[in-house]
C-alpha cells in the first residue's frame, strides 16, 4: 500500500483500529496480540526481533495452516511436518539466513525513510524456516511477522523486494480488517463466488482477494525499484516488464468481468483505482510498455 496509497494512508489506518496515533508501533502489537496471541506477536517494545528459537518458529509456521484455494500452490503446512521441525533444523544456517535478512531490512531504511516507517511500524519478527521449494510468506494469523526462507541466490535487494512483498500483505490485511475491501469478504478469498480473475504473480486464476493482493505486490515492488533506480538485476521477482504486463493482465481480468464493481466495497475499489494509477505512471516510465489500460 506504500506507493500507492502513501506512509500517512497506511499510518491514518491503523491509527483507526487501534484507536489512536501515537506509539502506532506499540498499539498495535498490543490489538495484535490480543486478536492473535502475544506469543505470536511477541515484545513489541523492541525493535525488529531475529527468531532463533525452534519452538516459537513452529508456533508461528503453525498460523500458516489453512485451506487451499484456486491456484495454490503452496506446500501445505500439517502437523507431521511441523513436528519434524527440530530433528531437521539447522542452527547454523538459520542465523546466517536471518542475518541475511537484518541487512534486506537496513537496506529498506537507507533507501525510503517512508517506507521503511511503515515497515518498522508493522513488522515485529521475523523467522526462518527451511523447506524445500518455499521462501516463506505472511499469514492472515500472525500479522506482523514474516516467514523467510532466502535462497542463496537472493542479493540483498532481492530479499529487499521480499520485505516490500510481505509488507504490502500484511499493510492491506490490516486496512482490510479496518474498512473492508469486498462486498463478500468469504467468496472474496475463497473463489466461492465464482470470480476468479488472474493473479498478477502466479499468473493463474484465483480468488478476488488473492489476486488483488498479487496486483499491489507487483506493483509496489515494481515502484521500489523505480525509487532505486533498478541498480541490480533481480532473481525473485520477474524482471519490471513482465510485473507490468502481468499487473496488465490483472487489471484487464477484473474489469472484463460483468458488474465487476459490485465485488468492492468502496474501500477496495478506491485501492484497486489507485492501483490502476500507478500502474499507469510505471508504465509510462517502463520502455516497451503500453501505457493503455482497457475501460471498463
């Protein structure tokens, strides 16, 4: 939500649902911890915490078990696996992979005081967990701490782009809980409606709320490197055509949709417009990217 809504959008909302703007940090790992546990959220009096403790990392990879929806791919987090955790960990490994992610972190506050307000704001902990073929996530249970498993491809500004990625779930998961971005919040999220348009990031059909969420993961991290300058060649991420025409494809699967409007609340719709406006000022930016959207 960073750059397409502004650190003062994101920060005025989550002064609503804690119920003031001070110590914003503070209150809400205190509203936090009592809609998920204050062992998921952790000592919010402290800055970003490093979890190097194997039973808090399967407490917190444990808010990750959920149903699967259309176009989900994810390796299903179960209780054997979970349960297997500390005979497979790697001490070793999993400090220098959270040392790995300290630095993705100082990088985000030399590079946007903005930005990395909003992170420092919203992110308490970060864990690492090592499975095959994932690099981890955010959960809708345990806001306010990122699962990363970085490959030993990732630079710095790769795992950067992570930080922005997860960042952008969980800022619109809490703007969700506060103002409500679709008209059936169940169908929204499981595809039970029916609406199914193309996720920016899988480029596969999924559920509205999914893809919503892929359309400002591309687009914000597509706008973090515009602010940087793309001085680096990214590995996790498709290079910025590709999220541009992918972010296209988004937008165009939604509004093809008849009475496509009726899926939002206000909220969402004025989130998905803003979207659309920055998908307009990237592309203009981007060579060999038409900026020309279709109208609904």
């Amino acid at each position: 939500m960073f750059f397409a809504a502004g650190n003062q959008e994101v920060r005025s909302t989550i002064g609503l649902l804690v119920g003031a703007e001070d110590d914003l940090r503070g209150r809400l790992g205190g509203w936090l911890a009592k809609k998920q546990g204050a062992d998921i959220v952790g000592d919010c009096t402290r800055s970003l915490e490093l979890v190097d403790d194997v039973e808090v990392e399967a407490r917190l990879l444990r808010t990750f078990k959920c149903a699967p929806t259309p176009g989900d791919i994810a390796k299903p987090i179960t209780d054997e696996l979970l349960a297997a955790l500390p005979s497979q960990r790697n001490a070793e490994r999993v400090r220098a992979k959270l040392a790995r992610m300290a630095e993705a972190a100082q990088l985000l506050e030399r590079t946007c005081d903005g930005l990395h307000d909003v992170f420092s704001t919203v992110i308490n902990r970060i864990f690492v967990v090592e499975l095959d073929k994932e690099g981890g996530g955010s959960s809708m249970r345990s806001v306010g701490a990122i699962w990363a498993n970085p490959t030993s491809s990732a630079s710095v500004w790769d795992l950067a782009e992570f930080l922005v990625h997860e960042l952008t779930h969980q800022t619109l998961i809490l703007d969700e809980q506060v103002h409500g971005h679709f008209t059936d919040r169940t169908a929204a999220h499981s595809g039970s409606g029916g609406f199914l348009p193309k996720s920016s990031i899988r480029n596969a059909r999924r559920p509205l709320g999914p893809v919503f969420h892929s359309l400002a993961v591309a687009l914000e991290v597509a706008s973090f490197r515009a602010l940087v300058g793309e001085q680096y060649e990214p590995k996790l991420h498709p290079g910025t055509d590709r999220l541009l025409a992918s972010a296209q494809d988004t937008i165009r699967s939604i509004v093809w949709e008849l009475d496509w409007q009726k899926q939002f609340r206000p909220r969402g719709r004025y989130l998905f417009e803003a979207y659309r406006d920055l998908w307009e000022r990237l592309a203009c930016q981007q060579p060999g990217v038409i900026p020309r959207l279709i109208q609904e």
